[in-house]
C-alpha cells in the first residue's frame, strides 16, 4: 500500500484499542503517531503537527478535553476527533464547543473500518 502523506496522532489509554487503531491506519498508508496519556499526546501534538487527532476524553494525567483547550490555547488548530465510551450529552457538548468542526465517535457504536473511513473522509483521502 502506497504511503499517504497524511499524519495521524492517536491518545488513546487502552493498550488494545490503540494498537488496533495503529495497525487499521497503517494499512491504509497513513503515518501514524501515538500517545497514552493527555499530557504525552499534548508534547506529541505540538512536536509530530499530525494532520489529525484521534482523542479518547478520559485519559491518565490529563483529559482529552483539557488536552484540546490547551491545543487550542496555543493557537495550534487539528482536527480532532474525539474517541469515547460516554454517551453524555454533556461531554459531547463541551467537546463541541471547544473544537467547532469536530466528530465525536461513541467507540462502541462503530467497527474499526468505519472509523477509518471518517477519517479518510475528513482528510480527503480517497477510500
């Protein structure tokens, strides 16, 4: 499969999904970065400038949501999609309000293609 030019940054905290997210995207060509924790996947942000952000909300040392107002504070401006199991209107609702073009993806609702395929579809990759 032919590279893409494209650079993801995954913060996610379990160890399983997120090697089952690397390994979906590194079969599709994208060049794939990643972190465990907010305050890791903040240092990567702002080191790796990923195309895009693959963000889980509830992470260890610092919250995906605290992650992307800092992202933003700094002026740096991804998309972000936010990766989670809550189904609270209210997360939804900050998470939206911080990052105004963003997706908010309920892990459990999705297969793993499919979340592949919204972000293709959000960096203009074709399928």
């Amino acid at each position: 499969m032919e590279k893409s030019n494209k650079k993801i940054l995954i913060v996610e905290d379990d160890k399983e999904f997120l090697w089952i997210l690397r390994q979906s995207f590194d079969k599709e060509g994208f060049f794939v970065v990643f972190a465990q924790d907010g305050e890791e996947g903040l240092k990567m942000a702002e080191e790796e400038k990923p195309d895009l952000v693959l963000l889980d909300i509830l992470l260890p040392k610092m919250d995906g949501i605290t992650m992307a107002k800092k992202l933003k504070e700094k002026g740096i401006n991804l998309h972000i999609i936010f990766l989670t199991n809550l189904k609270d209107a209210g997360h939804i609702g900050e998470a939206v309000e911080i990052v105004k073009e963003t997706d908010y993806i309920i892990k459990s609702d999705l297969h793993i293609d499919q979340i592949v395929g919204i972000v293709k579809e959000r960096l203009g990759v074709k399928a």
